[in-house]
C-alpha cells in the first residue's frame, strides 16, 4: 500500500475513533424520553425518545416549529424543539422509577410562538408536591426559536422522591411531572428526558446566542442616516410655544374694543 493511501486509512480511523470518543464521554443511563407532539428520534446523544404517548388523549400535539431553524442546538436535534404538546388545561407524563439513585430531569422547551415575554407563563410541578418550575416564561428566558433546557436533579430512595430535601410517596412505581396552567396562555413542553445520574453527567445546551456587536453598530448607522436624510413635505411649521404673546393677544383687544360701543348703543335703547 502506498504512503498516501495509508496516511489516508489512519486518518479515517483516527476520526471514527475520535467521534466515538465524544459521543461516549456521556456515560447516560436514560430512564425514560419522549419527543412530546412528535414521533421517535434517537438525538446527537444517541438517546433514543419514544413517540409522544399523549398522542389523541391529552392536548393537543403541534409541529408549528418546523418552520423555524431552533438557535443553540445542530441540526440532528432541530426536531426536539420543533415540536410540542400544549394543553388548556394543566396535564402531565407518569414516568416509570424503579430503583433508588440519583436522577436528573431534563425539561426541552422553544417558545415558537409568541414574539414577547408574559405571554406564555406556566409552573411545572414534579410528583404532585414539587414546583420544580415557578413562572416560566421561555420568551423572557432566551427569545423566540431558541432552545431552553431546565435541569431537574432529585433522588429516589426507599420508595420517596427526595426534591430540595423534600420529600413526597412513589405510587406504583411512577412518578408524574405536570404542566400547571398559569395566568398567561397555555403551557407546554416540546420534550422530556430522565437520566440516572448527577448534573455533570448529562449533556447540557451550549451558550445563548448572541447578535454580533457589529449587527448593533451598523443598524444604529442606518437608523442615524435615516433621521439625517430625512426631509418633511410643505412648509416648516413654527412652534406654537414660540410666537409672541403680543401677537396673539391682539385680536381680543380689537375684538373688545369694537363691542364697547355696540353694547352703549343697546343700552340706550
């Protein structure tokens, strides 16, 4: 074999090798996930989330995303964000736990929607006991079409769940996470994900992006160039605030001495 096709052949290899290694670097032990208003997607984590098993029962499942590209997140995993149930009123997901550990909920969420904060604000309450969420508002949060994670470690043991040191009974095996309706629209949820583990174990979203101080400054130009090179049509209208009293008052003086004589003539009469 040729140097250069053996270079080639290491280089192939190291990058396979290389790829498995990132992806490996989460050891994730998934417990349950579920592509909430859409179908199965294994994501670039390999964490494979069933199809949404509200589909025709509760809510109502919506993939009006897909004519967004979500922020914060490749390509792989666009559909996460993309779709969604919401409902009218508060409803949840019953999530199976059967061993005692620790555990890390990760909540999926993209405002697709609405274009300004206090539109869509909801808790979510975990086990019927924890508010794990108080006044989501995922406008407010990151913007529109931006994907938003809230990270939710609790602990399981001798059948409680175990939340900010707080505790509240496993029935059944389960353990339920809900959606409260709030004062603001209706609330939703585009994903879930339960991992066993600590919050360093799971992976997280990267930063939020940011618009580039060069897009500020040259749209501040433009808006200074447009004020500049403005030009109004017809005259230039004075102040008002600026004309001299004297000029104003002048008409009322002529106008009361020219009702002086009028009112003696009638007086006479």
């Amino acid at each position: 074999m040729c140097p250069l096709k053996w270079s080639l052949h290491v280089f192939l290899l190291c990058t396979v090798i290389l790829s498995s290694c990132v992806l490996d670097s989460f050891c994730l032990e998934v417990i349950y996930a579920v592509n909430a208003g859409g179908e199965a997607h294994i994501d670039s984590y390999r964490i494979r989330y069933a199809r949404d098993p509200l589909m025709g029962k509760v809510g109502t499942a919506s993939d009006y995303g897909k004519q967004l590209l979500i922020g914060r997140i490749n390509s792989a995993d666009q559909i996460l964000y993309q779709t969604e149930r919401y409902h009218h009123s508060t409803f949840g997901y019953d999530i199976p736990i059967n061993e005692d550990g620790e555990y890390i909920m990760v909540l999926k969420f993209c405002e697709v929607y609405f274009n300004s904060p206090n539109m869509k604000v909801f808790d979510v309450v975990l086990n019927g006991d924890h508010t794990v969420v108080t006044d989501l508002d995922i406008f407010e949060r990151v913007g529109r079409g931006i994907a938003h994670d809230e990270y939710i470690p609790f602990k399981v043991q001798d059948g409680k769940l175990i939340y900010n040191d707080e505790e509240s009974d496993i029935l059944a095996g389960k353990i339920r996470v809900e959606f409260i309706k709030g004062y603001r629209d209706n609330p939703k949820i585009n994903a879930i994900a339960v991992i066993r583990g600590r919050i360093e174990d799971v992976p997280q979203l990267g930063p939020i992006p940011q618009e580039p101080e060069e897009y500020h400054n040259i749209q501040d130009d433009e808006e200074e160039s447009t004020v500049r090179n403005r030009h109004t049509s017809g005259p230039r209208t004075p102040d008002p605030y600026s004309i001299d009293d004297s000029s104003v008052m002048l008409p009322v003086f002529i106008a009361i001495g020219a009702f002086i004589p009028l009112l003696f003539c009638l007086c006479r009469l």
